[in-house]
C-alpha cells in the first residue's frame, strides 16, 4: 500500500546551467508572462524582441526592461547577441521561424503545438540534430514539480497495471471569426490549441495510440470546435480525451492502474496538487502539494531553466519531452483533427463577430493573443 510519495525534481535555477541570452519572436500576451516568469525565477535573460511591428517590438521590450527592439524577425535571427529564440507567434508560423533560427545555430523553444502537422515537427526535428542545437515545445506541464513525481509512480510500479488515463481541456472562447483560434490558415482549433495539453499528457502515462476514433463538430469558419477521441494503446490500455472552444470544463486528468489510481486537480496542465487513491477500499489516499512557491505563469521559468541545462549539456531535445514524443503526439492531433473536419459536423452557431470574449477569458487560454 503506498503511504509515501516520491520526491519531486525541481528545475532550480543557478545550479550549474548557462545564463543564455533570450531572444522573443511574436511579443504577445503569452509571451510577455513567460519573460516576466524567466526575469523574476531564472538565470535566464531576454535581450532582444522581433515583430514585423516595429512599434509593437519597442512597446514589448519597454514593458519588460528589454535591451533591443527589432522590427523585422530575421533581424531578431541573425542577431549576434541571441542564443537561443522564444517563438510565440501563431501557430502557422512556427515551423519556418523555427529552421530559419536553427540554421543560424540558435537553441529554439517553441510554444506549443510546436508545429500544425507531424511532417513539420519531424523536420524541425532532423534540422536540429543536423545543426547541433537543441530545439523544444514549450509544453511547460513536462517541466512542473508534479510531473516529476508522477513519471517516478509510473515508472516504479506503484500504481500497478496501468489500464486507462484521461484528460480534458475546454474554454468557451468567444473570439471574432477572424481571429487565429477560428482561422484554419493560422492552425486555427480546439486539438492545436488546447487539447495539446491532454493529448501530452495521455502520452506521457499510456505512450502513442495504436487507435484512435473521434467525435466532434466544426465551427462555420471550418476549424474544430470540439472533439473527444478515444484511443487505444499498447496492451489494449484505453485514453480519453475531451477538448473544445465552445464550453468550460473541469481541466482535470486521471491515472487507473490495477493498485491504485491518481486524480489531478484541474487545471491539471498548469502547477498542481494531486491524490493517491489505493485500490483496496478504505484505504488512506495519499495527497502531493507542490513544496514551492511557484504558481500559474509564474511556473513558465522551469522550462527555461531546463532548456538552458540541456544545451549546456549539448542534447538537441529534451529528455522529459523528447522528440520522438512530440511527432506522436502531432501525428494523434492531426489525425484526430482529419477525422472531426471530414465528418463536418456543424458546431451550435455562435456570434462570433459581435460577442464579447467570456467572462475569464484572458487567464484561461494561455496563448490567446499569440
């Protein structure tokens, strides 16, 4: 019976990493609290700031005590003084920022999805390796407290035989029809959008689906608006996820194995508690807090501090977010999302041009203003 739980891995900063210089691509909302996070809980700094706004560049970089301003991407690139680059734009662009950097030799991050298809991550990928530096998704959930103790359970076999996880991630997002969440072009979607965090995270517990079938509906702008997939994995284990742009939802996660199984509090994706329930009945649950003092965005600088330890390593991926796992989850996405925009079901109207974004809005969808 599990009474004790694992200690966490803690990615604390100045504990042998290099102090590497940051470079912001696309300085949006999402990206202003990750330099907020990085300035105030890591060895890391952000020196430069690129946007083809070059009013946009300095209005960021004055906000947040930023040396340079470039009005131009490829300025930001080339700049001498960058060594490693933030992509924070919307998701369509990723993938080209992100070879054009590494073919300058910059470490990149990318916020996630880190690409809109499986094709242009497993580019990325070899693009990388070829050139020697090190490139990952800023998928933040793989570098949180939580995640460390609950890789430690799973690994150690306390859970027993693990047969089912699940995972959700709805927001009611009421955007005008011309925003990248309702445009197709920008990667526009629930799955690229959201439902990333509990597509990582079911891969993460179960690994990649050996099948997947899903049900959804699509927004008249024709991206999805929801879906839930149901997937099946090595061993006959079973994952369900749940994602939409239409309604909130509980954002929790859960972990069954044959001896005991593990609730996540929602937001699951962001820093959390969780508990131990025992598979024999009346047994005692065990409850994780996280011991830090870090919380919500703030938790943004483990990321960094974990990306600055792997380059000084010289890796070119992430060992607790690798590659390999990245295109999996790209490869279920994609396919998740061919599925629900052939079936072409149609999501209840909503007024998208003249309604005014949900109450919470802002907080709630990480990456909204990329």
């Amino acid at each position: 019976m599990l009474t004790t739980l694992p200690a966490a891995r803690i990615h604390h900063p100045h504990d042998g990493e290099p102090s590497l210089r940051w470079g912001v691509v696309g300085p949006g909302w999402i990206a202003g609290e990750f330099v907020r996070a990085v300035h105030a809980h890591s060895a890391q700094r952000v020196v430069a700031v690129g946007s083809r706004d070059l009013g946009r560049a300095r209005a960021f970089a004055d906000a947040h005590g930023i040396d340079r301003a470039h009005g131009e991407v490829e300025a930001l690139l080339a700049d001498p003084e960058v060594d490693v680059v933030y992509i924070a734009t919307p998701h369509s662009e990723h993938a080209a920022i992100g070879l054009a950097a590494i073919a300058l030799g910059k470490h990149v991050l990318i916020e996630k999805p880190i690409t809109v298809s499986a094709a242009e991550a497993r580019e990325l990928s070899a693009a990388a390796r070829a050139a020697g530096v090190l490139v990952m998704e800023a998928m933040w959930t793989r570098y949180l407290p939580q995640t460390s103790v609950l890789r430690s359970l799973l690994d150690s076999g306390e859970l027993g035989d693990v047969r089912s996880a699940s995972a959700d991630h709805g927001q009611r997002i009421i955007r005008p029809a011309e925003h990248r969440m309702y445009d197709p072009e920008l990667g526009g979607g629930a799955l690229l959008d959201l439902g990333v965090y509990p597509a990582q995270f079911l891969q993460m517990v179960l690994g990649a689906p050996t099948a997947l079938e899903v049900r959804g509906t699509v927004t008249a702008t024709g991206v999805d608006a929801n879906a839930a997939v149901v997937s099946t994995h090595a061993d006959g284990a079973v994952s369900t996820l749940y994602t939409s742009l239409l309604e909130r939802t509980p954002t929790t996660a859960t972990i069954a194995g044959t001896e005991a199984f593990v609730h996540l509090d929602g937001p699951f994706y962001n820093p959390t508690s969780f508990t131990v329930e025992s598979a024999a009945h009346g047994a005692p649950s065990v409850r994780w807090q996280d011991p830090t003092m870090l919380r919500g965005f703030a938790a943004l600088s483990y990321e960094a501090t974990a990306l600055a330890r792997y380059a000084g390593e010289g890796r070119v991926e992430s060992p607790e977010h690798t590659h390999e796992e990245t295109i999996a989850v790209m490869e279920m996405l994609e396919t998740a999302r061919t599925q629900v925009l052939a079936a072409g079901v149609l999501a209840p109207p909503q007024d998208l041009a003249s309604a005014p974004p949900a109450r919470g809005e802002r907080a709630a969808t990480a990456g909204a203003s990329r």
